[in-house]
C-alpha cells in the first residue's frame, strides 16, 4: 500500500517540479531578451540608409548614433519603457516558477523521510516480533 501512494506522492511533486523549471526557464528567456536589447548595439532604417545606434546601456551624449537628429529614432526603437515591461514581465513566471519547483522538491524530500520512518518502524515491529517467545 504504501508504494502506490508513494509513487502518486512523487508523480505530483514531480510535476510541480516540472511546472516550476519550465516557468523559470520562461522567465530566463524574458531576462536573455532584455539583456540583448539593453547590451547589443542595433540599427535603424531610415528613408535613405541605416542609422547605426548604440545599445542602450552604453549612451553617451557624445554619441553620434545619439546625436539630435538621430536620437529620436534610436531612442524609439527601444524605448525604455518597453524594456521595463519586459523585465517586470519576467518576474511573475520567475517567483512563480521558484516557488513551484522549491514546493516540489522539499515535498519529494518530505515523502521520502516520511516514508523511510514507515519502513524503519515496520522493520523494527518485525524484528521485536520475531524476538517474542511463541506461546
């Protein structure tokens, strides 16, 4: 009996597991894109060419990608709002994914001790059996 339900014990927490490492893995993703649009330099097509722009993280006001007439258009093409919402939009998949996955392993760690305690006490309950006198 206590197989069954350690096997469902640990299908349940395996899962959560499973559900906790792929929200993580969402929020890393979201946290790899941030960082390529805050650190990578980038380009802007304008009417007749290219406008090279710095990445983000590294503006100068010297900067001739910054400069005024093309500040407008690097500035608009990420603007750091939108990459503010990026990084908020990683938090929830990440608290979410952490707290799923910790809940999932200490339940496999918490039924693994429960269920080591049973057999600890049958086996004990077995040996003081076989210790009493038969009448």
């Amino acid at each position: 009996m206590h197989w069954t339900v350690r096997q469902e014990f640990d299908r349940r927490a395996g899962r959560q597991q499973g559900w906790g490492a792929g929200l993580l893995a969402v929020a890393a993703a979201l946290c790899l894109w941030l960082g390529y649009l805050l650190f990578m330099p980038f380009t802007v097509h304008d009417y007749q060419d290219e406008i090279a722009c710095e990445a983000p993280v590294f503006y100068d006001d010297e900067s001739t990608s910054y400069s005024r007439g093309t500040w407008k258009q690097c500035g608009a093409e990420r603007d750091w709002p939108e990459l503010l919402a990026i990084g908020l939009l990683a938090v929830p998949p990440a608290v979410a994914g952490a707290a799923l996955f910790t809940n999932g392993s200490a339940r496999k760690h918490a039924t693994t001790h429960v269920f080591r305690v049973l057999e600890m006490q049958e086996s004990e309950e077995r040996a003081r059996q076989k210790r009493r006198p038969a009448n």
